[in-house]
C-alpha cells in the first residue's frame, strides 16, 4: 500500500478535514502491514473505495424559534459504508459539527460496527445546531424540519440513525416521530428509541457499561483487578454515567467528571445521590459542573482545565474528539496510570495515542472500547425486526459476550513480543471484516 501517497492525495481532495484525515491515517497506518499480504485487496483497489463514503447528503434545515425567529442550519447524513449491513451510526447536534468530524466518525464507524459481529455498516449525520438554552418545543420544531429533509433516505433495512453528542431520548423521539408521520409506517428505524415505542432496555446505558466490560478485559489480562481502582472520566452525559455507575458496581472509585466550564475532582467518589443530583439539575437544563462543588464538601471544582493532571489508576475520557492530548498522556503516564480507555470516539489526539503505544501503555482506541453502545442498538434492531423485546439481563448478557469478543479480537490482531497493542488489533479486525465483504461482493 501506497499510504503516503494516499494520504497525500486524500488531503488534496479533502482540505482542512483534519478529524476525517487523522482517522484515516490512524487506520491505514494500522493495517498497512496485512493489507500488503493481500495482494488481492490492492488489485481490486480496497483502500482507495474504503476512505470514501459511500455518498454525502446534505442538506439545509430551516426552523423558527419561540419568538418567531427564522433559524438556518445545516443538516448531513454521510452513508459511509454498508457491504456488511445496512448504514448504522449516530446524530450528532453540536455548534462544531462539520463534515470533517461526521466523515471521521462515519469512518469509525464502520470498523466499530464490524468489530461487534453484528451486521451494520456504517453512517453517521448530524447539524450543527445547537441545542445549549433550547426550549422543548424549538428542539422539537427543529428535530422535525431536519427529518423532513432525512426520511427518503434511511429505513430499517436501508441506514438506521440512533443518538450522540446532544442528542438523546428526546430527540429520537422527535424525530422517529415526524420519521413515522411521513413515511407512514412504525418501524425500526431509530434505536436509542422510549421503551414505550420500541426502544430497548440498557440502550442509554450501554455504551458506558460496555466500555467498563472492556476495561475490565484489559485489567485482568494484566492480572489487575478493578477493585480500589481511581478512575478519571471526562464529561457529564449519558456516556460518562454508564461509565461511572458501572466503574463504582466494580469496585473502583470514579474521582472526576467534566463539562464545558471546567472539572470537579471528589475523592469520595462520585456516585449514588451525587449522580442523581447532577441528572436532575440537567433536567432544568444546566449545562455545566461547577455547581457539583457546592453541593458536595470536600470536592474542589477546577475551571477551565482537564481532569487529565488528577493522579489516578485508569482515564475514561468519555466527551468528545481529541479531548487528551499529549502532554495529557505524558501528565497521566508520569502519574502512574495503569489503563487508559477512549471512551470517547477518537478521544485522544494521535500524538497521545503515539505516546501511549510507544511507551506500552495499556491503552484501547473508542471504536474498540464504546462499541457497546452501537451494539446494543444492534440488539434494538433484532429486537424490532422480530417484534418482541427483551429483559435487561438478556441484552446485559450479550452486550457482555459482545465486548468480550471484542477484546478477544484486539488481542488476537494487535499482540507481539508481549504487548497488546489495542489500536492496531481493533483497526485490523474492523477493516478485515469490511474488506473480506467488500471483496466478495464485486465492484459496486
Ligand atoms: O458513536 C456511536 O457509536 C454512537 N453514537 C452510537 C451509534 C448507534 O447507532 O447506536
């Protein structure tokens, strides 16, 4: 392979889409060395139609604000790739979405969802709308004229959208509901859905849970158990608290949370009450962590900066792209940490993650990691394809079997000379999958 040329050419074609190139080169630098044992995959030119997506739509969202305001955003669904199931991935409703950041998290996309053994290909949307300060009923207008331009292109068997950053229960709920006005059928066509119409059990849960599933995987292949453990975690929504109720089930103590405004750090703990606090000031809507520190003695708030300098025994960044950098991993390296997990998509840059696997440390990229929430909206979609719905110990039990597998493959293709280099082994076994699909279905 080609790479430098290919990255060259990419960058050309793609100019200033610096999420979407770092992901990319990430995974070609990953799998160069296999890819050039499959002499096959060149001559039928997998690389350069993998790096692509599969089409772009994108689209203009107009909607009007409770004082009668007229609002334009932009709205996108990027189909990245479906040779293994139907485009599956989330939306994403940030003042910071552009097409370089879905691309990337297209691109992750596909590879995470093969890594689950499920069958979805990959996608992802969103708009950069912003809903910080957004009544209920703008949000709903909003949800509502985005789907309006969405609905002909997605369908249960054809790209099945689910949530991300700022977009949770309500919004899929909005917009499944304007989705089954237009189409005029009630089918699976969102995960992350209300238990009432469809959605299933664990689903807000998962992907918090089945990071700490897998953390747990890389702990004990180690002979580390999690019990006593610290643990720093990064953010404040869904994804932070699966990973902090889960991370405290266990035995560990989770010692920071963050939002925009800065981090608390409480050596006590955050759990129980505390995270019960922090939901139900979200419900009216606050948006930051400062008030955490005035509630709870004992615990400091630390504006503007990254839990990343606290001492801790395993990082959960758990936010959003590129949110530990390297001087970050050298801070939590010089402070003795034993596991870091991106919980996050890409939440490291690539120097960070350079300096981990340079330095052997245990570390494990976000499409390995928190697959177990696309994965659990897999279950909803077998669950809604065969019109029943499970328990949570059912769905708890194959999300567990899933991130099992899931590190058993990392394992299997990222380990020499006694390093499980997690990165490598989750980009090889993704791209495999993909690849092996791609060629056995001819040039489309
Ligand atoms: O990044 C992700 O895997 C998600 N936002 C979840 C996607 C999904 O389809 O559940």
């Amino acid at each position: 392979m080609k790479t430098d040329v290919i990255l060259e050419s990419l960058a050309v074609k793609h100019p200033g889409e610096t999420e979407y190139l770092q992901a990319v080169k990430e995974v070609l630098l990953s799998i160069e060395e296999v890819y050039n044992q499959h002499p096959e995959f060149d001559k039928a030119r997998i690389i350069e139609r993998i790096v692509e997506p599969d089409r772009i739509f994108s689209f203009r969202v107009t909607w009007v604000d409770d004082r009668g305001d007229i609002h334009v955003n932009l709205g996108y669904r990027v189909q990245f790739n479906n040779a293994i199931g139907p485009y599956k991935g989330g939306l994403r409703f940030h003042a910071s979405v552009n097409l370089s950041i879905l691309k990337f998290l297209g691109f992750e996309q596909m590879f995470k969802n093969a890594l689950t053994t499920l069958p979805m290909g990959g996608g992802k949307g969103g708009s950069d709308f912003n809903p910080r300060g957004k009544s209920n009923a703008e949000i709903m207008r909003f949800c509502q004229a985005f789907m309006l331009e969405l609905w002909r292109n997605i369908g249960p068997d054809t790209d099945i959208p689910a949530g991300d950053i700022g977009v949770g229960a309500r919004e899929i709920g909005f917009l499944a509901g304007m989705y089954r006005k237009l189409a005029r059928e009630n089918t699976g066509t969102f995960t992350g859905k209300g238990l009432s119409y469809g959605g299933s059990v664990l689903r807000p849960e998962a992907t918090g849970f089945g990071a700490l599933y897998f953390v747990k995987q890389m702990m004990e292949s180690n002979d580390l158990s999690m019990q006593d453990k610290t643990v720093s975690v990064s953010g404040f929504g869904n994804v932070a608290w699966g990973a902090t109720i889960k991370a405290t089930e266990m035995g560990a103590k989770v010692v920071t949370i963050s939002g925009p405004d800065g981090y608390i750090y409480d050596p006590a703990g955050i759990c129980g009450d505390k995270i019960e606090y922090m939901l139900s000031l979200r419900e009216t809507g606050n948006d930051v962590v400062a008030p955490y520190a005035d509630e709870f003695p004992g615990s400091t708030f630390f504006a503007g900066k990254k839990p990343w300098e606290q001492k801790v025994d395993i990082a959960l960044p758990c936010a959003t792209q590129n949110e530990l950098n390297e001087s970050d991993a050298k801070q939590l390296m010089a402070n003795g940490v034993i596991c870091v997990a991106e919980v996050s998509n890409m939440g490291c840059t690539a120097e960070a993650v350079d300096y981990f696997v340079e330095h052997k440390q245990l570390f494990a990229p976000g499409k390995a990691v928190n697959a177990g929430g696309v994965a659990t909206s897999g279950l909803e979609m077998t669950q809604n394809a065969m019109h029943i719905s499970w328990s949570g110990e059912e769905v708890d039990a194959r999300l567990h079997q899933i991130m099992f597998d899931i590190h058993k493959q990392c394992v299997a293709h990222g380990t020499a000379n006694g390093y499980t280099n997690y990165v490598k082994g989750a980009n090889i076994a993704g791209f495999m999958k993909v690849a092996k699909a791609m060629m056995a279905q001819g040039v489309v």
